[in-house]
C-alpha cells in the first residue's frame, strides 16, 4: 500500500491500523499538508511508527501547499500538533530522500496492479503525481479515497468535507483520471455520509485499553477537566486516548455529542477489504468555481453528464464489524508490543 496522510487524529488511528494488520504491506507514507502543516504531518508519522516499533517503513514529504488554493489547516478540529493532546517523543528516524510525488509515480511503475493507494487527507500529492504519470490510475490496484460528501452536509462548508474543500482543484483532476476505468477498479470513495457513521466512543476506548491489557481501566469522560491525560500503563493506549479525547471534545462543542467520527480509519479498513462496503457507481465532480459550494462533491449517478463513471461510492456498511476488527487489531497490537 501507498498510504497519503494529513496527520490528523483519525489518520493517527488509521496508520495505527495499517501497522497491526498482518495483510496491510506499507510501501510508503506520503505526508500531505491538511489537518496541520506538511512538516507536522511528517514529524506525527515518523512518531507513530517509533511507538508501534515499525520497521524501516518509508515517509515522504510532500506538497506544502494545495495546486492552487492557499493552504488552510485545523488546529482546532486536530489540536494544536495534530494529535490531539498527545505528547508523542520527537523521532530520529530520517524522512526518504524521494518527495511523496516521485515516490507515488516510482512505486506504481515497479509493481504495476499491485498496489492499494490510499488517501486520506488532501489529493494534492495524487494529482502531482498523476500530471508525471498519467497511467497511474491504471497501474494501482486500487484506490481508496476518505472524502465528500453527497447526501450529508459538509464538515468545512455547508456542503464541502475537509480534504475536498483544502485541494479542490487536486480532487477533481484526480477524479478526472479515473474515467472509463472498469467498475472494479474505480477509487472507492469514502463521503462523510458514511464515515460519520463511525461514531468511536468512551465505551470504545476502554474496550481497547482492556484489549490491549493495560491498566488501569482507561475512563473517558465528559466532565474530566482539559487538562486530563491517560494513565494508562501501555504507551500506544495511553497517547491515543490523549489524541481521541481532544476530538471526541471537538465533536462535542460542534453539537455532534462526546464522540468522534473515524473518518480514516474506516478508509482504511475498505483499503485491506473493499467487501465491507456496498458502493455505487457515479460520475463525481467538484465545484470549484462556486461562491458559496466551492470544494462540494457532485455525483452524478444518472449519467445526465454523459461522462463515464469514475468512482464507485461506498454506500453502506457494517459499523459494529468495523469497530470489532479495528479494537482487536490494534489492542492485540498494542499488548503485542509493551
Ligand atoms: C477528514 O478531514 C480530516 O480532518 C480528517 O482527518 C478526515 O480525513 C474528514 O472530513
Ligand atoms: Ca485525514
């Protein structure tokens, strides 16, 4: 897998996932800015694969900017380092001598049909790459994109989700490339009409604190003060408490209630298994010129366009099953480790 991230609380959780699971080969970690600058990104990557042990795995730098809108980030949706309140030891681990650009193109010209992409912060880096390469959607296996919103409101505008609304111009020349690909090798794309049906709570917490044998029995609450952090006795349990809390504190100032949606880690669990999804198939295009819609996903499901399809739209799913696989993964992990 080539795996692009705007490190992030929730794309903490999905690279945590990737590193438990034994199906998931990482081949390299593309840094985009997003949630926070592109340095940060890199540095949270470099941090995550230290706590989990990981092998020499590949982080690239990519883009500081989107194509061509100014960069905005979310300090206060991800905390002020992207982890939340998590404090994690700064990594001497080097990022690679390639940018994320050339590595996505070189990657995809050695292995060819053999690679799962999986993006889940800005398409800035993918639609870098796809300008050097024009077949690189022709020569991954697959993609898998967290992004949209088509049935839902959006989470940046009214009606654009966040890694959309960040690199317009980027998602809508990578949804370009995909045309005409056959139905099972269109990017699944992952709105927020599916991925705020990922609601992680305290319950969850405790259920991989528990799984991952540390103690004592980790409590989130809704009443500890800020200031709170994790006592937990395992160290990968105890930093993501302190990074999911600031979120689930996030989720609940914006009235969606003492928990957080995982975005990216659902990308990433449809990346290793595309069953778990239904999708449906569409012509997706983003508004960019609009005054007040600009970064909003249009799918076209009827073909009233008369364009090809170009994304297969993941539809439904089965969220106890997600939640149940990604606890014992990265609980089993984390006890594994510590
Ligand atoms: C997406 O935006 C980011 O803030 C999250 O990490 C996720 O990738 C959700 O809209
Ligand atoms: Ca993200």
């Amino acid at each position: 897998m080539i795996v692009d991230v705007d490190t992030g609380i929730d794309d903490s959780l999905a690279l945590l996932y990737l590193l438990a699971h034994p199906r998931a080969e990482i081949l390299s970690i593309a840094s985009t800015a997003g949630n926070v600058p592109v340095d940060q990104v890199a540095a949270n990557n470099l941090a995550w694969l230290d706590l989990c042990k990981a092998g020499d795995i590949e982080v690239t730098l990519g883009a500081q900017t989107p194509l061509l809108a100014p960069l905005m980030t979310t300090e206060d949706t991800h905390g002020p380092q992207g982890i939340g309140y998590a404090e994690l030891p700064v990594s001497q681990r080097k990022l690679s001598n390639r940018n994320a650009t050339n590595a996505w193109v070189e990657l995809v010209r050695e292995r060819p049909g053999q690679i799962t992409g999986l993006v889940t912060g800005p398409l800035t880096n993918l639609a870098m790459a796809i300008r050097i390469e024009p077949a690189l959607p022709r020569l991954l296996q697959r993609l898998v994109v967290m992004g949209g919103a088509f049935h839902h409101p959006g989470n940046t505008t009214p009606t654009s989700e966040w890694n959309i609304a960040v690199d317009p111009e980027a998602a809508a020349e990578v949804f370009a490339a995909f045309a005409g690909l056959p139905a099972d090798r269109l990017p699944i794309v992952c709105p927020l009409d599916i991925t705020e049906t990922m609601e992680m709570r305290p319950d969850h917490i405790a259920r991989l604190a528990e799984r991952a044998g540390s103690s004592p029995a980790e409590v989130i609450a809704d009443h500890h003060a800020p200031t709170t952090r994790s006592a937990a006795s395992n160290p990968v349990i105890r930093h993501f408490s302190d990074a999911v809390r600031f979120y689930m504190e996030f989720h609940r100032d914006h009235d969606q209630g003492f928990l957080a949606h995982m975005h990216d880690p659902f990308a990433a669990a449809v990346a290793l298994d595309p069953s778990i999804v239904t999708c449906r198939v569409a012509t997706v295009d983003v508004e960019l010129a609009g005054t007040l819609t600009r970064g909003t996903t249009v799918a076209d499901w009827r073909g009233m366009w008369g364009r090809e399809p170009n994304a297969a739209i993941a539809t439904t799913t089965d969220p106890v099953r997600f939640f149940d696989d990604l606890i014992d993964r990265v609980g089993g992990m984390a006890e594994r480790l510590y």
